[in-house]
C-alpha cells in the first residue's frame, strides 16, 4: 500500500516490489527469474528492515533508550539506515567505518546527523567491528550496541517482512531462494520462512567465490569473522559469487531491464541466472540490496577494498 499517508518514515519500511527479468529470462527458457527491490526501502536499501527491527525491539524491552548513543560498525547501508531512523526517532547515532569509504557514504549518513568515527581501511568491515567492540567495553552503559552480526533482531526482520512478502507475493510457483552472504541476516531470516511454507523451497547462499573481492555487503565466510546469526546449516546450498560478473550483471540489467541495481544485486543476478540455465522448469527469486547509483563515488575494488 504505497499510496497511503503515513504519519513517520518507518512506517514506510518493507512491502518492496517484486519484478520479474523477463530479458534475462530468455536464456533460461522455462525458468522464472524474479527479483525483490529491497532499494524501494527509504534508506535505499536491505537494511531498512534488520536496522528499524533492532531498533523497535531494543526500544521495546529497554535496552535502548533516548539517552543512550547507538553505535555499530556498518559499511554502509545499515548505517544510513540507523542515521534515518536515528533522525526521525531522536536518538543519537555514531558509525565506525573503514575510512576509505566513499565521500558519498559518509555525507549521506552525516546528513542525518550521524557522527562518523573511522577505522582502519587495511582491516575492512572486521576493523570496524572490533573497533566498536573496543569503544563500548571501555563505556558500556553509554551505547547501544545493535550489532547486526549478532543480534537476531537482523534475521528475524527478513523472517517477518522479506519471506513472507515473498511468499505473498509469488505464492506456491516459487521453487529457488538465493541471496548473498553479509551479516547473513536476509539469507537466514527469509530462509527460515521459506522453509515453513507448505511446498519445498531450495535456499541456496551466495558468498564471493574469493577473499579478496569486490562484491560490497557481501562476505567470504572463510577468511571473515564469522557472525553469530549466521548457521552454515540453514541454506541447502552454498555456492561462490566471482565478483566481475557481479558488476558485469549490474550493467546488464541496468541496460536490459531497467534496473539500476548494485554490484552485490548483480551478483545474486548472475547467480541466479546460473543456476536458472541448469534447470528445465521452476522459479528463482533473488534480493536486490540496494541501487548502482550508491557506487557512483570512485571505486577501484582490487586497489582499495578489502572486505
Ligand atoms: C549491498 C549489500 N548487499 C548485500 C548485503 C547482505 O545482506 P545481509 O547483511 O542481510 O547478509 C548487504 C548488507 O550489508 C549490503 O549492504
């Protein structure tokens, strides 16, 4: 019900469309290919969902309250996620971030009000956890922690709004279910209501298929921290993402479909479709993290990422 009046921003959090790749489609003949826009968020991304419910949840049972700081380590799109939430709730938010994010990231995320403490870029995403980690042990009553690694709120929000929307909206035709791998909160929270529905659905969790990579949001469980809500036992399937195809796919379906989506959407696009063109029949659905147009900031991934 996107044309209703709403009376905050978070009220306009899930319900993201479905659409379907008919172009894509074509080289997969009697496979459907159907992507969720979770970019249609208002913070542009998947992690609307997770961010609002750990927020909701930790307002409900008192471990967040107005005087307290929340703070989290983000690559990005949860971090703009909390900054709105943060703004539009009135709480105080800060972000630990590698400090080779883009300037786009940090503008973004400070246009909320956010306050930005950088990391070190050599160590990626697990710098910028194990930095937090440092910050609140030495004032724990000050912060919230959420920290989306680890905190079930992250799964249960795709538990709640991504697997029953899908399901909602593509009812028994669907067969596949594959998404990326980063806090592994869409692939755990969806799976897990996917797997209740009435006719077998096979989840398959995408990772990048090397260490070193350049698909952003996404991690290689191997060489990563792992995240505690992550349980290797709930995807049928585990299957590795090559990053150049990830980006390729984006291009692609900007071109052919009309899609502008991100590198890690383009990824569970080429997987997808992978996958579609070993099969006779069924029906894929796959997550579209958030919008190509959040990489616009300059981005050589094999000189400065290292996720
Ligand atoms: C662009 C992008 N893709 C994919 C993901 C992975 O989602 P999840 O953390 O639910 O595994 C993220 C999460 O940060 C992301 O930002």
């Amino acid at each position: 019900m996107r044309h209703r009046a709403i009376e905050s921003i978070v009220e306009a959090v899930g319900n993201t469309p479905i659409v379907r790749l008919r172009s894509l489609e074509k080289e997969c003949p009697g496979v459907e290919l159907w992507l969720k826009l979770e970019y249609t968020n208002p913070g542009g991304s998947v992690k609307d969902r997770p961010a609002l419910q750990m927020i909701q949840d930790a307002l409900a049972d008192g471990r967040l309250t107005k005087d307290k700081i929340l703070i989290d380590a983000t690559s990005g799109n949860t971090g703009v996620a909390y900054s709105l939430f943060g703004a539009a709730l009135g709480l105080q938010i800060q972000l630990v971030m590698p400090s080779n994010v883009s300037k786009a990231r940090k503008d973004i995320t400070q246009a909320f009000g956010t306050e930005l403490i950088p990391s070190d870029p050599m160590e990626g995403s697990d710098g910028a956890i194990v930095r937090v980690r440092e910050i609140v042990a030495a004032d724990p009553d000050r912060y919230f922690y959420p920290d989306q690694y680890s905190n079930p709120s992250n799964p249960r929000a795709h538990y709640l709004g991504t697997g029953t929307e899908i399901l909602e909206q593509i009812g028994d035709r669907i067969t596949h279910f594959a998404t990326g791998l980063g806090t592994s909160g869409t692939m755990m929270g969806t799976t897990r209501r996917l797997k209740e529905h009435s006719r077998p659905i096979h989840c398959i969790a995408f990772e990048p298929a090397e260490a070193l990579h350049g698909l952003e949001g996404l991690k290689h469980m191997g060489s990563s921290l792992i995240p505690d809500i992550y349980d290797a036992g709930v995807p049928d399937e585990i299957i590795g993402l090559p990053t150049e195809e990830g980006w390729d796919m984006a291009d692609r379906v900007a071109k052919e479909e009309g899609l502008h989506i991100g590198h890690s959407a383009g990824a569970n696009v080429w997987g997808a479709l992978e996958l579609a063109k070993t099969m006779d029949s069924g029906c894929i659905v796959t997550i579209a993290a958030d919008r190509g147009d959040r990489y616009f900031a300059p981005m050589r991934w094999e000189k400065k990422y290292v996720w």
